[in-house]
C-alpha cells in the first residue's frame, strides 16, 4: 500500500521475467492481479449494429462497421493472445501490451497502429495513479487493453458512439477520442497539484517545522512522475499528426494538432509548477535564514555586551593581596557604575550602526 501523497505506478517492469526470452514472447511484467479479466466488444457504422460475442472475435474484424474491443485487465496472457491473435496484433505490440512499464509510444505494424499511452488520475489520498493502456488500431476495429477495470477514460466515448455522434467517423477518430481523454485526465490532475502548491505557497512565510521542505519534495516527485508520464506522449503524438500511415485521414490531422497542442499545454503546466515549487522552497530557505540571521544578531549583541563586564570581573576576580581598588570604600559601586555605563554606551553605538 502506498503511502499517502505518493506516487503509485501500477505495473512497474518485471524485467528479470523476460531475461532470455525471444522478443515478443507473451510474458505478463506487471503486479500480480486476482480481478477477472472482462472484455467488451461494441459495433457501430451507419446504424446499429448487433452487439458481438468473445467467440466471435473473427467474424467482427471482417464484418461491417467499426468494431471495438476493450480488455479490462492485461494480467491474463491467454486473453490478450487470443484477441490480439484473432485481429493480427503483432507479437511485440502484444508484448507492449502485457507490460505496463512500457513507455507511450505510436508503432506502425504495416496494416495497424499500436499505440502506447498511459492514464493518470488523483487519488482521495492525494496517491497519484497511472494505468496502462494499450491500443491496437485496424482499418475497421480497434482493441484497447487496460490495466483494470472502471474508473477510465472510455465511459463518455462509449457514450458518445451509443448516442450515435461517431457512427460515421473511422477508426483514427476512435483512437483519437480515446488519447483525448486520456489527455483530459492530465488536466484534472495538475488542477489538484496547482491546489496543493497555490497552499505551499500560501503558508510558506508562517512554516517553521521541517516538514514544509519534506512536502514540497514530496509534490515534486509525484509531478516528475506525471511529467515522464506525459512526455514521451509528445513524441508519439507528434507521429500522429503527420499522418504517414494510410489508417491516418487527412481530415482528422487538425484534432491530432489540438491533441498536440493540449499535451504540449500539460508539459507547460507540469514545468510551470516544478519552477514554482523550486521557487517556494528557496523562499521557505531565505525566511528561514533570516530568522536564523535574527536569532544569532541578538545572541551577537547579548554577548557583545557581557565580554567588558566578564573582564572587569575577571580582573577583580583574580584575589591579588595588593590591588589599589580592594579596601577602596566606594570600590563595588564604582564597578557596578563602570559596567552599566559600559553596556548602555555599547548599546548606544551597536544602535547608531543599525546593528539591533
């Protein structure tokens, strides 16, 4: 269980699994996971097409329309074969797909994309959760593979095909409604970090303990997972809007450049507040140098001040039997006096030198 306000990458590489195997060998290199996988398969074209079954699989990829898989749960090799099997997903992509580690990317396979993407979503502890996705592109299906199920981007775009505003789109634009939720979702997120650094940045004058440095290093962390999440994005997303694959209509490049322009957008705003927190931090340092400043100019002065007095006593300390001063009668006012009057001329000049 991770602690709270930290990082939770889910699927961390399992490299020592694949060591000696044959590239694209089906090894799964994520947590290990007990959830059931469930599979989903929904049609559209011109109008409503019948809902397909699992076994079904080969009839969907020739039939008419748009046929659309989704996997919630890569954990099951079996499955992910099978229905990568059943649409010609190559051996690597499918080896992608089974490893969650695998960084956001766009492949061409010749007759389908595979496209590598990673979602990201705010926890109620304030934990920061990442969720493979895998995504298989043809000319007339498209298979999404996920980590787990529910919480996802792919409700409202299941929404928008049922109410029948993608039924004329292609595959591309599926794919392209997909990548921008997940892009969504990065905004949503960095509106709850721009939260919780608008607070340090709000009680940085008044924090003294030395969790306030513990807390900005925390949030910086969890932005640098969200910023390496999103970076290699531009890169595969950039692929996306040039548009070389014949799968890629010429008409669907302006999205493919807002997507661009948003996940270039998220980048700003993950360097924007990775500079504030850097800012914030050097500010809690300065406040708290100077209070340090502060406290040693005091204990400065208050032992400035003791040094004459500590030498007169020292000099009538030393029990001499022959000193003019020690049978004088008015000898212990006369010290106390030159002491006090001492201390008080110190204080006049360290205050005309703006010292205190």
């Amino acid at each position: 269980m991770a602690e709270a306000g930290t990082p939770l990458i889910r699927g961390a590489a399992a490299a020592g699994q694949k060591a000696g195997l044959d590239p694209g060998a089906p090894v799964y290199t994520g947590q290990h996971v007990d959830d059931p996988v469930h599979v989903t398969i929904l049609r559209y074209g011109d109008e409503a097409l019948p809902e397909a079954s699992v076994s079904s699989l080969e009839a969907c990829k020739s039939g008419p329309g748009v046929t659309w898989v989704n996997v919630d749960g890569v954990h099951d090799i079996d499955i992910v074969k099978r229905i990568g099997d059943a649409f010609g997903i190559h051996a690597l992509a499918q080896e992608d797909a089974l490893n969650p580690s695998s960084r956001p990317k766009v492949e061409d396979h010749g007759d389908h994309l595979f496209v590598v993407a990673k979602q990201a979503r705010m926890m109620d502890d304030g934990t920061l959760d990442i969720e493979h996705f895998g995504i298989g592109v043809g000319a007339s299906w498209l298979v999404s593979f996920q980590e787990r199920e529910g919480g996802d981007v792919l409700e409202p775009v299941r929404a928008r095909v049922k109410a029948g505003r993608m039924r004329m789109m292609a595959t591309d634009f599926l794919l392209h409604a997909i990548l921008d939720g997940i892009v969504d979702g990065y905004f949503v997120v960095l509106a709850r970090f721009e939260e919780e650094v608008d607070a340090l940045e709000a009680s940085v004058l008044e924090a003294t303990g030395a969790e306030f440095p513990s807390d900005v290093h925390q949030l910086r962390v969890r932005l640098g997972v969200l910023r390496r999440t999103i970076w290699p994005l531009r890169e595969a997303v950039g692929t996306l809007v040039a548009g070389m694959h014949p799968l890629l209509d010429k008409k669907t490049r302006p999205y493919w450049r807002d997507l661009q322009d948003h996940v270039l957008h998220a980048l700003e705003l993950c360097d924007s507040l990775r500079d504030r927190l850097g800012s914030t931090l050097d500010l809690h340092l300065a406040v708290v140098s100077n209070r340090t400043n502060q406290v040693m100019r005091v204990l400065t002065v208050m032992a400035s001040l003791f040094i004459p007095m500590t030498f007169v006593v020292g000099v009538y300390g030393m029990n001499f039997d022959y000193m003019p001063e020690l049978r004088w009668r008015y000898g212990y006012p006369a010290v106390m006096g030159t002491m006090l009057i001492t201390v008080i001329g110190m204080l006049a000049w360290f205050r005309r030198r703006n010292w205190m």
